[in-house]
C-alpha cells in the first residue's frame, strides 16, 4: 500500500484534556490549536515551535497529566 502525505495543515490531532478534578474529554485539535497549547505561557523571548517542530515541543512542554495526544491522523 502506498504511503500518503498528508499536509499538516489537514491533519486531525485527536486530544484528551483533563476538566476540572477527573473529567477527561476527547477534542479533534488542529495544527494552529497544537501549537497554541505548546507555545503558551513562555518568557517574550520565546522562540515558537512550529509545523516542523510541534512533536518536540509537545514532547517537552506539553503536561500529560492535563493534555494527553492520543493519535495524528
């Protein structure tokens, strides 16, 4: 089967986002809203991730114990 590419501007992020003490619910997240969860609440000299670089920065930025990426597709 062939590979596809899909551009990351099409790319559907599938979340789960922690409300309140145990309210967990699943979002449909796209690129923009990815990356205004990883470059939120930084220093002015913050440098943002991008559309190269979201995975990173989710990685290192992004607490799993409120915000959890369950699949890109």
């Amino acid at each position: 089967m062939k590979k596809v590419n899909t551009p990351i501007e099409e790319k559907v992020f599938i979340v789960a986002v922690k409300y309140g003490d145990a309210h967990w619910a699943v979002e449909h997240w796209s690129i923009n809203q990815v990356l205004n969860e990883v470059n939120r609440d930084h220093s002015a000299e913050w440098i943002d991730y991008g559309q190269t670089d979201w995975r990173e920065g989710w990685d290192e930025w992004v607490d799993p114990e409120y915000t959890v990426m369950i699949e890109v597709i």
